[in-house]
C-alpha cells in the first residue's frame, strides 16, 4: 500500500522523501527542509493517537519542552509543529545506526566499550532531566551511534515532564525488558526510572544478555517487580568488579536504593573510568529489597487487564484452593438453633433503624443551600505549597494542565491558573487548573573554540542565535596564541556549557597566530657569534655563504630577512659572509677592528644605552630588548676601556685588538 505521506509537503516547507522507521506512537520520515536547504527526521503521529485530542495537546506540550534541548548527546529537536490534523516532530538526521544494530553487529562489547557508550547516554539524560524531562523509554533501540563513536539519545516520544501522572497506554510505557519496577506498577515515575533503564542497557551490553527474559511481556514485567538478576561477573568474570557494583546500583528495585540522579552515576562512571581499582561505597547485599509481608500489587494496565490477571493468579495460595475445593464439597450437619427467630428480628429491627436514618440524612442534605467560595491566588506557589493553603485545602483540587517556559515564575512555580483569582464557586468537587513553569528558557552554549572560526561558527550556532536572539560581539579581540592557529577562536564567554538567555551577548577572542619574533641585526658579527642568538630568539640558521669583503674572514655582511623585520617563530635567517680576500690590515700598533656584544636587559621591553670609548661617547639610543644583543664595531689599537650604561647603570668592558695580516 502506498504511503499517503510520501511526497507530501508539511507546512509549506518540509518534503517527505521516504519512510525510515516505525514505532509504537509514530512513523519516521527523511524529509528535506526546503527553507534550510537541509535533510531532517520527521516523526509523525500515528492516526489512532491523533485522535484523542487531550492526547495531541499534552503530546505537543510536552513535545515543545524537550525541544528545549541542547546537547551533543541527545537527537536535537528543530521543530514541533502541527499541518491540519497532522502533529509531527522535525529532527536532526542521523548518519548511524542504533546501539540494539551496533550490539547485533559486534557480538559481544567489551567492558570498556560498554563504559564509552552509557557515561554519553548519562550525560546526555542528565541534561534533560535538569530540564525536567523524563525520557521513560531507554532503551538500545533509542540510543544512536554515530560513526565517530559518539552516541546519541533519540526517541524522547513517550517522555513526560518530572512528577507528571503516567497517563499513556500500555503500548507507550516503553519495551518491557527495560521497564522500571514502578512503571511495571503504574507508580509516579522521575529521573531515575531512566538510571534504571539505563542500567538494563549497561547490564546488556556487559553481558550480551537482557537480565530477565520470559515467554511473554507479563512474565519479564513480573520479573522486574520480584527478581533480582544474575550479577554480570557471574555471567562474564572478566567484567571489572566496580562496573558490576554501578550497574547493580543503577538497577536497584528500590528508588531510595538507586543512584539519586543521572549525575551522581556520571561521578562514579568517571571515577572508574580513571582508576578501574576505585573503591567505590557500594555493596550487593545493600541494593537487593526488603524482605515484607504485603501482597504483590497488581500491574494496571489499560484494555483487557491481562497484567494484572496474571499478577493476581501467582498470589493464590495452592493450599488455600486445595482446602476451598474440599470446603466446597463438605456440608456439616444442620443444627437447630434456639434463638434463630429472635436473632431474624432484631436484625430486621436494626435494618429499619438504619434505613429511617440514611433516609433523614440523605433529604436533609438536598435541603442544605451549596456554600459559595471564592477562588485563591496559587500563581507563584508551588503545587504542594498551593494544596496546603487554607483557602485551597478541603475545598479546591489543583490539577497540573500543563507546563511552559516563563521569564517572570522560578522553575516549578505556577504561572498561570484557572478560573482566576476572586471568582466565585459552589458546590462540590471544586477544582482548580494550573500551569506550572519550566523556569526561563535558556539554551547551552557550544564548544566552538580551537576548530572554528567566526564564520564557521555562526553558520553552527545558527538555530541557537537565531532562537534567542544572540549576539557573536565584534571581532576586537584578538590575542597571540601558540596553541590556536590564526583567525580560530581561542575562548569565549560565556564558556562551552554554560546557559544562554535570550538576548544574550557572546564575547569571543580570536587568535592572531604565533607572536612574531623581531629579527635583530648580525651584521659585523662572526658567523660563531650567531648561532647562539638564533638559539635564543626561536630563530634557525639557513644557508651560509662566502663572499668577498673587506671585513675580516667568517663575519657576517648581509641578511635575510633584514634586520628589525617581524618573522614567526622558527623562520630561518640566510647569511653571506666574508671569505677575507679584501680585508686590508696593519700589523703592530695600527688600527684593527673588534666586535662587542652588549647583552640587554630580559625584565622590561626597552632600555637607554650609552656607550663611551676611553672616555668618547659612541653610541647613546633607546633599543628594544627584544633583540637580545647589542653587537657593534668598534676600531682601535691595543686595549681600550668601553663604559656602558643600561638605564644609568654602569659596567665596564675591556676589549684587546689583534693584528690581521
């Protein structure tokens, strides 16, 4: 049969190109986004879901605040949008495969694999639930691998806002071999009814094997309420000890038994992932139930209520039906009793006495005029603090209708009600509809620092500037960076992680590269006399020729780069240096040639130097220390007295010339 969808163009901007999955609550599309010019996911409703209409309102609710999500480890939500009697969901697409598809093709994952792929599925649920939302439905089959390793979390389909009711189906309460004891039940779930499904798929993919399997959904949901599974070194001894201890917490039947939160399990995943030996506070014995007396309760489920039937039929006690068959067949012996008679009519004595009295009550309270209440403020309470008013308790019921984000109410508080504050009502089972808030609608910042530049970033961060309306601040920072190549950004603020609100200005340094090195001169100084230099300014020596000077022999005559040009750390300097062919000279008391090296300063950026030969000022400038050296030509006979001044202080050089011949 041909797929009505295929084809179809949403909205006026998304084409339907094929069908790609299927699931409990929705059909999967690839689509093409011809705003964006993009390839997306899209998950339509299954009709018989869109039907129900307080279904469809609660679904796209809730669908809009887990597309407030924003991490690398979850399937990004672009859009929720609604086409005629149409409700759909706009993804990113993914080039991967499913962790349920990577097990199957693997085999068996090792202890470290499996650790890889759960510390990413916990980071990414314990973003969503510091946003309130509980995904319900972890699972192999909802978690993608990309083909870098990485790995996301999909299919946020069946999740609900933290402390909702569990109203959905039994076909929606996510795959039974996952299930959390309190869903199997029909409890209130949160966050760590996700630890538990969680620690299902750690346990699987440590073992290869699912840690309660049966015949049929209502055998393994038993399981879940009443087993405790096979430890996996049991299974696999070569399992680390430690791995099977979190594995076994974030499985505990019990929820006070269970890891408190996503984050608490990340700590103890990080602590082994750095030291496998790790003591953690965790024992066995520990996490396994309370032994009690109270009957099993009954698994409720809507339709036929197998669960439930089933439930019922392990808590009969064989012995029990055995004495009722017996019970049934066994008649004792008639006995007259005396005061039968007087026994029939005082109880039908009593009946009339009762009956005149539930009659008297029953008018009286059809003559009883309905007491008129005024309705109480409850915006900016909390349910529990709104239940406990005097103005609420015993007269108004509050009924959570929904949640959204708010700038003006704190996360949890009541932002909108209904009726309002001052009307009147009468009469029994008054209730009172609220709104509660999600808290201000905040994004996260991305990493976009070392890889990206300020273009590249801006088209990444596109959705996100785009949704709050943010600001990337001009590019007047830029700062020297060894580490950074030029024009990528070096850090922003605020930092990768970190919330974004609407309006929001973000601040980036961008890198200008290596600081450049200021090449100082070598011109008159022996070719020896250079090496260390270079050395000591991050420079290396290139090609060395000879060429004929009158300077004396292995002096340097020309440069290149020239002198006090900028250059990166680790250019080469070539040199040309005198081969001494035309280098002229007297010998005994005549005047010679010496060069002088004058080290400057490394504790400030510039200096005054002044140079005196016996007694004669030669040389008196500021100079940049940067160069290192100062290197000089001096002429004279014999010996002479050099005075040098840095800044006012005074040393002394002695410098003896030598005859060229």
């Amino acid at each position: 049969m041909t797929d009505p969808y295929i084809g179809k163009m949403l909205d006026n901007r998304y084409e339907i190109l094929e069908r790609i999955g299927m699931g409990g609550m929705a059909v999967v599309y690839k689509a093409k986004c011809h705003r964006l010019n993009r390839l997306v996911a899209i998950k339509i409703l299954k009709a018989d879901l869109a039907q129900d209409e307080d279904f469809r309102r609660r679904f796209n609710a809730e669908s809009q605040a887990v597309a407030q999500l924003s991490h690398p480890n979850i399937v990004s939500v672009y859009d929720v949008s609604r086409g005629g009697d149409t409700e759909y969901i706009v993804m990113e697409l993914i080039d991967g495969i499913t962790l349920k598809q990577y097990m199957e093709k693997r085999g068996q994952l090792n202890w470290r694999e499996s650790l890889h792929f759960i510390t990413q599925i916990m980071r990414g649920l314990s973003h969503a639930h510091s946003r309130g939302i509980v995904h319900r439905d972890i699972k192999p089959q909802n978690v993608m691998v990309l083909r870098d390793g990485s790995v996301k979390v999909a299919d946020f389909g069946i999740a609900c806002l933290e402390n909702s009711a569990q109203t959905l189906t039994q076909e929606a309460l996510g795959s039974v071999h996952y299930i959390s004891p309190e869903q199997a039940r029909g409890d209130r779930t949160d966050a760590r009814s996700d630890i538990y499904s969680a620690g299902v798929v750690l346990y699987e993919m440590l073992t290869g094997r699912l840690p309660f399997e049966g015949d049929s959904a209502v055998s393994v949901a038993i399981q879940h309420l009443s087993s405790i599974p096979l430890a996996p070194r049991e299974i696999r001894p070569d399992i680390p000890e430690q791995l099977e201890l979190i594995c076994m917490k974030a499985m505990a039947p019990e929820l006070d038994k269970r890891y408190p939160s996503a984050d608490a399990m990340i700590a103890d995943l990080e602590a082994f992932r750095k030291n496998p030996e790790v003591a953690l506070d965790i024992d066995l014995i520990d996490l396994r139930p309370e032994e009690t007396d109270e009957p099993t309760r009954p698994i409720p489920v809507s339709g036929n209520g197998t669960v439930g039937r089933a439930v019922r039929e392990r808590e009969r006690d064989p012995v029990r039906e055995r004495r009722r068959d017996y019970d049934d067949d066994y008649e004792p012996p008639r006995k007259e009793n005396k005061g039968k008679t007087a026994l029939i009519a005082a109880a039908a004595a009593l009946a009339v006495v009762v009956a005149v009295f539930l009659f008297k009550s029953i008018f009286a309270s059809f003559d009883k005029p309905s007491e008129t209440y005024e309705v109480p403020s409850v915006l900016g309470l909390t349910v529990e603090e709104a239940k406990e008013l005097d103005t609420v308790k015993d007269i108004f019921k509050i009924t959570v209708e929904g949640s959204d984000f708010s700038d003006e109410y704190k996360k949890d508080e009541i932002m909108a009600q209904s009726p309002e504050k001052g009307e009147l009502r009468k009469g029994g089972s008054l209730e009172i509809k609220v709104t509660v808030s999600l808290g201000e609608d905040t994004g996260v910042m991305p990493d976009i620092t070392g890889t990206y530049t300020v273009a590249s970033a801006k088209t990444e961060m596109k959705a996100l500037i785009e949704r709050y309306n943010l600001t990337l601040a001009p590019e007047d920072d830029r700062q020297f960076s060894d580490e950074v190549a030029a024009d990528y950004i070096i850090s922003t603020d605020p930092e990768a992680g970190e919330p974004l609100k609407k309006g929001d200005t973000i601040r980036i340094v961008v890198s200008k590269g290596p600081q450049p090195v200021k090449v100082p001169p070598f011109t008159n100084i022996h070719i020896d006399q250079v090496t260390s230099q270079l050395d000591a300014m991050g420079l290396e020596m290139g090609s060395v020729d000879e060429v004929d000077s009158s300077q004396p022999k292995g002096y340097v005559v020309e440069q290149d780069p020239e002198a006090n040009s900028q250059v990166p750390e680790g250019t080469k300097i070539n040199f040309k240096i005198s081969n001494g062919s035309q280098s002229g000279g007297s010998s005994g008391s005549g005047s010679n040639e010496e060069v002088i090296t004058i080290p400057l300063p490394t504790d400030r950026d510039t200096v005054h130097l002044q140079l005196f030969q016996d007694g004669n000022m030669i040389f008196d400038d500021v100079l940049d220390c940067s160069q290192g050296n100062y290197v000089r030509t001096i002429t004279g006979t014999g010996t002479v007295i050099l005075d040098i001044y840095l800044d006012g202080e005074h040393t002394t050089q002695e410098v003896t010339f030598d005859s060229y011949e």
